[in-house]
C-alpha cells in the first residue's frame, strides 16, 4: 500500500504589526504606513511597513529618516505590542481548530500539518477557506505555502504576497525553486551565500547538483542539511511541543589541581567557552541565558546563571558572562571543577528578526552609523563589510520569546 504523502502549510502573517494596526483604523488601509519606534522625532528604524509603503522603497530595519526620503507621505506609528499578541493568540486559536499539530515559529508565523485532517477536501480549497477566515475574523491578511514538508512549505508561502495560496510539490522543484537566487533560499545567510558563490553556486538549483562532499568542505554538517532542503528533503515533523524545548549546551573539566589562581581559573573558563561556541555552530543554534557550575574541593557545588535581553553565540560573549558570574559568586576557596553552559537555545533557522522597543532606541543610535557605512558602500563596494552574522535578518527579540513562553503556558493549561 502506497504510503500517504505529507501535507504541511505554512501560514505567515502578510505585514504582521502594519495590517494589524489597519485592522484597527480602516482609513490606513491602501495608504503607506510604517511601524517604528519614535515617530515624533524622526528616529528609530522600520519594524515592518505596509505593501504600499515598500513599493515606495520602505524597507524593514530602514533608518526612519531615510524611509520618509523614500516616502514623504508615510504614516509611521508606534508600536502596540498588546494589540499584536492578541491578535496572534486569535490567529493561533484559529489554526488549532483546524488540526492539532501546529507549530508557531514566530509570533506572525506557523506550521501545520493537515495530513490526517483533511479527508477529501483539496489542499488548495482548504487554505482558501483558513484564508478567508482569518481575514473575514481578524481583518488580517496572510499567506500559505502549501507543500509535503516544512522546507518546502516555507519556500512556497514566500512565492506569492500579500494573500498568496502556493503549492509546491517535489516535482516541481526543479522548475519553481531552482532557477531562485541562492540568496532566497531559506536558511542561506548572507555570509553563506557569499561563500558559495565563490565556487559558482549562484541558484538554489546550482546547490542541488553540487556533490556534497564539496558542501560538506565548504560549509560542514550545514552543507549537507542545505543540499538535503535544496533537493526537497526535509524530514522534520511538524511540532506543537517545540515551543516547550529548552535544550542546553555545556562543557566542564575536572581540574588538575584545586586551584584558587584566578589567571588560571580564567584560563579554564576559555577553554569552556571556546568548546561552547563550537557545539552553537555545530548545531547551528544561539543562547539566551548562560550558566556556569562551580565545584569546591569539598564536592560543595553551586550552578549560577545570566538571563539574556537578546541572543549570545560567540566565545567572547559566553566567557564574559561566565567571568562575570565566577567573580560575584565565588567564596574564594579552591576549586575541583568549573562547568560553563549555554541554557534555553533557539535554532537560527526559525529566529524571525523584529525589532521591539529595547532596540529602538539602540538602533536609532546607530543612524549616522548606517548613513557612514552607506557611503563607504557606495565608494567602495557593497561587499566592504563582512557580515558577522550567517544567517538572514535573525535577532528574535524579548517581545518574541514572550510570546511564545505564553503559547506555551496556554498549551499546558
């Protein structure tokens, strides 16, 4: 008997905190408006901005002063992040209803898997009626990629927007996500991108007929999972529990001696963060909180630990916090052991970035920053900054996590 093939949506919310504003205030609709953080004194950056305001060159993470050079007319408003998370509650209501195996991403976006949910209804005719509901509901425009697994579904929802409905079957990879530049392609950074096309890899399909070994050299374990998506494969489940992971990441070392040496404490602490940063790339991850464990020489051990405002992933930011923590914490007797730890990780692959008001104003500082380093561009090249980051726009925010912490805890009620 032949096995059943997956059936998975994508549902992505169509300029989330713009349409949702709109929502509200009916006469917004058709006009260019934009969500940033201070309005009244030009400053800040686009959060997100309405179809018509990014046909006029708005863009997300825009300084604002540049969007109105763009767009004289934009209306720009602040942020409201109460009426974001009801709505979202609404929308996430909406999709449970229709199947139980749904996983938010993010607060404008989730998966479904529909396999056993649909009986006879077309695919197609069933987005087209979850469609019409949440905007005949919430007044909230979205679209759906529909496809046999979570890559592909994601691929096909960016296909067609606003209100989009796009299917996206195996088959029919080589002819609608091949011929796309690399740099489209989900979970290719800009740093990535770059990389690949230094050996010629310039489309998604170019990636899908690269040998993997090439990748696998070029890029690790990572190159392997890409050549796997580009190909359309991609076995992960569909996951409501998701949400509910908070997996950690550690390395401790018995030490040679029970030391009391702080230059040499230090020097363990290195060595722990070090190993950290690796096991973050390995599994291509980033930490909001860090841990350190402390053991005395009377096997007397302690654990202390930082939570974080944004996302950490480098040796330099793990040992600093892990230094810091040592020095508020320690009694001053000798040492057996020394842990460090990486504690509630979230995959890169499914950080969204979305400013929220914490980064306004830091964002809004950086202004001449931005305006400096476009006219180096300019002069230049584009290519004359190196982008720390590998992976596209990604910072998820307090606001996110919050927001997720609440699907969570209405899961669990």
């Amino acid at each position: 008997m032949k096995q059943k093939g997956r059936i998975i949506f994508h549902v992505d919310m169509n300029s989330f905190y713009a349409s949702v504003e709109m929502a509200y205030r009916p006469e917004l609709k058709g006009k260019p408006v934009a969500i940033a953080g201070n309005p009244d004194e030009r400053r800040g950056i686009v959060v997100t901005s309405s179809y018509e305001a990014r046909k006029r060159g708005v863009k997300t993470t825009m300084p604002l002063w540049q969007a109105y050079d763009h767009c004289p007319e934009l209306i720009v408003l602040r942020p409201k992040f109460d009426r974001y998370r009801e709505a979202s509650k609404h929308i996430f209501s909406i999709l449970s209803e229709t199947t139980p195996i749904v996983q938010p991403v993010s607060i404008d976006e989730g998966f479904m898997d529909l396999t056993d949910y649909m009986g006879d209804e077309n695919p197609i005719q069933f987005a087209e009626q979850l469609q019409k509901r949440i905007l005949n509901e919430l007044d909230l425009p979205c679209s759906i990629g529909i496809a046999p697994n979570k890559f592909l579904a994601k691929m096909a929802s960016d296909m067609k927007k606003p209100m989009g409905i796009t299917v996206l079957r195996k088959r029919e990879i080589q002819q609608k996500l091949w011929p796309l530049d690399i740099h489209e392609m989900y979970g290719v950074g800009q740093k990535t991108a770059e990389k690949l096309k230094l050996i010629e890899i310039n489309t998604i399909g170019d990636l899908a007929e690269t040998n993997v070994l090439t990748l696998k050299n070029l890029l690790g374990v990572n190159g392997e999972r890409l050549h796997q998506r580009a190909n359309g494969i991609d076995h992960r489940p569909v996951d409501p529990d998701a949400v509910n992971e908070f997996k950690s990441i550690g390395n401790s070392t018995t030490l040679p001696y029970d030391m009391t040496d702080l230059p040499s404490i230090y020097k363990v602490f290195d060595q722990l963060s070090e190993k950290v940063e690796q096991r973050l790339k390995y599994k291509n991850v980033v930490t909001e909180n860090i841990q350190i464990m402390i053991r005395y020489h009377d096997r007397k051990t302690i654990t202390r630990s930082k939570q974080l405002k944004e996302y950490i992933e480098t040796k330099e930011e793990i040992v600093s916090l892990a230094k810091n923590l040592f020095q508020e914490h320690w009694n001053e007797e000798p040492i057996r052991l020394l842990g460090v730890t990486a504690q509630q990780l979230t995959s890169k692959d499914e950080l969204y970035k979305q400013l929220d008001l914490f980064s306004y104003e830091e964002e809004a500082e950086k202004e001449k920053l931005y305006l400096a380093m476009d006219q180096i561009k300019e002069k230049y090249g584009k290519n004359v900054f190196v982008k720390l980051n590998d992976s596209k726009p990604n910072i998820s925010t307090s606001f996110q996590k919050d927001f997720l912490n609440d699907y969570k805890k209405e899961r669990e009620e």
